[in-house]
C-alpha cells in the first residue's frame, strides 16, 4: 500500500508542478510543452528526481493514446470553413512537404555523421513532420490571433503529415531490418492505404459517432468522455485496418464539431481539459525518457541537424510546397518558421527502437535535441514572429456566449454585452437587425425585452442575437469600442461589403482610378485583388485609402476597416 502511495504521490506532484508551471509560461513566451518536458526531464535519472525510466513501450502507447486526443480536440475546434480554406495548402505540405524536408535532412544528416544513407533517412523521416500537440498548444498559448490562412494551414498540416512521416520511417526500418526485401510497390500501397482508409474510416465513423451523441444528449462532462472513448475506438480500429488513425480521428473530430450544430462551448471546455491532461502527461514521460548525460555525446551534430532543418530544410519544403497557391512571402515565411517539433518525432523515434535497429538510440537522443531547440527556439518567438511578419490580427471582444443551433446550422445565438460609447448605444432594437443578423432579446435589470417592445439601447444592456458565426466581429463593433489596438490595424472607420467603391472614393474626396468598374462593391474589390478566398487582415489599396478585411464570411468581405492616407 505504502509504495502504490508513493507512486501516486510521485505521478500526481510531477503532474501538478507541471500544469502549475505551464500555466504560468505564457506570461514568459515559453511553451507549456516545454515546461513539461523539462519537469519530467528534472524528475529522471540525471535530474533531482533521479528517476530512472525507460520504458519505451509505455512512453510509445501513451505518446499515441495522447496524441489522439489532442488530434480530436483539435478537429473539434476547426470550423469546416477553416479546413476548407486551409486543405489544399495544407494537404500539399503535409505530403510534398514531408518527403522534401525528410530527404533534405536525411542528406545533410548522412553528410555530416558519415552514416549509412538509410539511417539518415530514417531521422529525416523522424524530424520531417509537424507536431498537432505543439502546433495546436504554442498557437493557442501564444496570445496572438493569426490571420485564418495562415492558421488553418498550420493547424490542419498537422492533422494531416502524420501518414507520410509513418510511411518514411517504416519503410526505412524495413530496409534496415532486411536489406533484401522488395519495398517498392508494396510501401506505396501503405501509403495509399494509410491516406485513404485513414480518411474514409474518419469521415464515415465521424458521422456515426456524432449521429449516436446527438440522440443520448448527455450532460457535456459525459458527452466529452464518450466523444473520447468513441474516437479512441475509430483510432484503434481504423489503425488495426491498416489506415492512419491519427488522420482519422482528426477527421472524427471535425465531423463531430461541425454536424448538425457542431459541439456547444461547455462541452468544448471539458474537451481543453482532457487535451491538456493528455499533452500534460505525455511529455513528462517523454521527458523522464531522456538522460541528459547522452544527449552531450552527439549534441554539436544534433544542433546542426536541428538548425539545418529550421532554417534551411523547412523553409525549402514550404516554399516548394506553397507555389501553387496564394500565400504572401510574409505568409510563407511565418509558415515555415512555425515548423514545430514535438510528441510525434519522439514517438516515431520510438519504432526502430523497438525493432531493434542498430543506431537507433543515437537517432532517438538527436530528435530529443531537434524536439528541444524547435520548442525553446521556434515556439518561444512564435508571438514575436508573427507580429514582425504581420500575419497576426488583433482579437476583437469575444460573445459572453456562443450557442450553435441544430436547426439552421449556420446559425449560433451570441451575447454581447454593450458598452458605454458602444455604436448601438442610443438606437432601438427593432432597428439593429441587418442581413442576416437579428437581434432577439435584450436583458436589463432583470428584465427580458424583445423586439416587440423595441427598448433604446443603453450601456450594460445585454443583446442576444442570432446570426452567423462570421458575423461575430460586425457584431462586436456594433456592442463594443474598438480597442486600441483595433484601431490602429484597421483604422477608425468600417464600410461595409456591399459600399460601392465609386462612393466610398467620393465621399473622402479622392480621385476614382481610371479602371474602376461602374457599382463595384468593397467585396468585389477584395474578391478581384485577393481572391475567392479573402481571410481577416487581408488588405487592399484603392486611391490610396486602405481597406482591410474586419469580416469574412464564406471567403467574402462583409466588413472592412478604413484607413485614410497619412
């Protein structure tokens, strides 16, 4: 009894001090991972823990279990707007980008540790993907908001880069183990089939899973643990069929998120707390996994890989990877530079181990150090970088409440709550109502007023509306001042998406091009000089007022901050 006590005691402090510290490390630029990671590294056999684990068929089921569940969290939270935003660029990272940055760094490995060339492949494949619980965590916890392309294409390489890092790194432990064998067709079918069955068995079961929950209608606690327990068995069953079950409770999770009303604030809550238990406790095993001593042995040419992949082979593959597309130079840097490292390298480090490939434990200490330098390095200065490279907008005022309805799915009941100063101050409510928002109820002093007895709108008046997500930031600039920082990105004005040019150039006294087309709108002239697919914080220039997206619904500008020249 006395020794499970200890052991509880041990596990729980390591937990504890490790979520304390997490929390605390936004306020230092610091990922929480990390924090995490370091603990755990403190509590092992080199550290004042002294610790001495090495169990690497543990680490490698939790590493996976937790993965998961960070996977599913994250598809959850991805608008189906977003993933179709960020699919293609993402999907071409993921696959292109992979192979690219894994043969770079297999190269360069080989190179410089005069290593047999599978064996630098192998690490290449190891470092070569992004990692969801670090991109998805370093993101959140950086206090910044990035533009909608630029994270969608981030969040969701990360759900996807996981079949084709596998696939590399199995295929180069099967040439290690029998040099003899025939892997050329037989691995392109693994590949085939990860992809596919990953995403078909995501996709299919997805709906089945959010079929089944909307009919129990649990209480949110309950129905985060059955999203978990369920997306955990289409994981394990759709690996047991040969298909990525990284891929495909990714997928699960944004079926669940988006279907029929998608997931309700509560329930996403209690997911956050399962995801930060599960990225909690799987990089302090991680971290008692490393002995510090060992890393010293090869740390110059680790450091080297580290940095050759940071800054040379990531930012290659991005840029090779990103050609097809509408990305700023700005944009693509910042892409590159957020190439994270984390639980998935480490956990791939773990399957040569485990086949008993010679040099492997050297492979598994360099992806400690490139996984260390990546977090401590990249994801330290994500805030800083994003704002140097201008990819990040500035949040606006959040609803006191978001609600999707089941019945019409685009449509979510918020509440703001109206400020002195506020643009709605002064107005009734009947007259609020606009496109496709409307204001349902107003709540003051206890008292429940609808449009019907048409109040004049004061300051701590508490609106509830129903409109479409995207409408979420003309609301808050309806309800709220704009702050500070609002208003030096986008200006003291909005204009809305349906202003035609020919006015707004008028009114502010300014000379109209000569190809300005008769009745274009604020929307048309983004859709013409960004594209079909404008996000929040595009920008463009017209007779010298600048115009930068405030709104976007479905790719379209539906309100724009103004700047005036000077």
């Amino acid at each position: 009894m006395d020794s499970l006590n200890l052991f509880l005691l041990i596990g729980t402090g390591l937990m504890f001090t490790g979520l304390l510290l997490g929390s605390l490390s936004a306020r230092f630029g610091v990922p929480a991972l990390l924090i995490f990671l370091v603990v755990g590294m403190l509590a092992g056999e080199d550290g004042l823990g002294g610790i001495k684990f090495d169990d690497f068929s543990l680490a490698y089921v939790v590493g996976n279990i937790a993965l998961a569940v960070i996977l599913l969290d994250g598809g959850l939270r991805t608008q189906l707007s977003t993933f179709k935003l960020g699919l293609k660029p993402a999907l071409s990272l993921a696959t292109l980008g992979v192979a690219v940055s894994a043969a770079l760094v297999g190269a360069f490995t080989t190179w410089l540790m005069d290593v047999d060339w599978r064996v630098g492949l192998l690490l290449g494949g190891i470092v070569g993907s992004t990692d969801a619980a670090a991109v998805f965590s370093v993101i959140k916890g950086a206090g910044v908001k990035l533009n909608e392309r630029v994270a969608s294409t981030l969040e969701i390489e990360s759900g996807l880069n996981d079949p084709m890092a596998i696939f590399i790194t199995l295929m180069l432990v099967g040439l290690l183990v029998d040099p003899q064998a025939d892997w050329g067709l037989g691995m392109v079918v693994t590949l085939v089939k990860q992809f596919g069955l990953g995403a078909l068995s995501g996709l299919l079961l997805g709906v089945v899973l959010s079929e089944v929950l909307l009919r129990v209608r649990s209480n949110e606690g309950l129905h985060a643990l059955l999203l978990c327990s369920g997306g955990a068995m289409v994981f394990a069953l759709t690996n047991l069929v040969g298909g990525s079950g990284f891929l495909a409770i990714y997928l699960t999770g944004l079926v669940a998120g988006n279907r029929r009303g998608g997931t309700g604030d509560n329930v996403l809550r209690s997911m956050d707390s399962m995801a930060w238990l599960a990225q909690s406790g799987m990089f302090l095993i991680l971290g008692l996994l490393v002995t510090p001593s060992r890393l010293t042995d090869h740390l110059p040419q680790a450091l080297a890989v580290a940095f050759f992949l940071m800054l040379l082979a990531r930012p290659l593959s991005v840029w090779v990877s990103l050609l097809p597309f509408r990305f700023t130079w700005r944009e693509k840097t910042f892409i590159a530079w957020t190439g994270l490292r984390g639980a998935v390298p480490i956990v791939l480090a773990v399957f040569p181990l485990l086949a008993g490939v010679g040099q492997t434990r050297l492979l598994f200490d360099i992806t400690l150090v490139v996984v260390l330098i990546s977090l401590l390095g990249q994801g330290a200065s994500l805030r800083y970088m994003a704002r140097r490279l201008k990819v990040s907008v500035p949040p606006s005022t959040e609803p006191k409440q978001t609600v999707p309805l089941a019945v019409p799915r685009d449509r979510y009941l918020m509440q703001f709550e109206v400020e002195g100063g506020a643009k709605a101050v002064g107005k009734p409510l009947s007259e609020l109502g606009e496109d496709e928002r409307t204001p349902l109820l107003l709540y003051r002093n206890r008292q429940v007023l609808g449009v019907g007895d048409n109040p004049t709108i004061e300051a701590g008046d508490m609106i509830a509306w129903l409109a479409p997500l995207a409408h979420k930031s003309a609301l808050s600039d309806l309800c709220h001042q704009l702050s500070r920082d609002e208003k030096r990105y986008y200006g003291d004005f909005s204009v809305l998406g349906k202003t035609p040019v020919a006015q707004l150039v008028a009114i502010y006294g300014m000379e109209a091009p000569a190809n300005l087309r008769e009745g274009l709108t604020v929307t048309e002239l983004f859709a013409q000089q960004v594209g079909k697919q404008a996000v929040v914080g595009d920008t463009v220039l017209v007779s010298g007022l600048k115009l930068r997206a405030r709104s976007v619904q479905e790719g379209r500008v539906i309100l724009a901050g103004l700047k005036l020249p000077g």
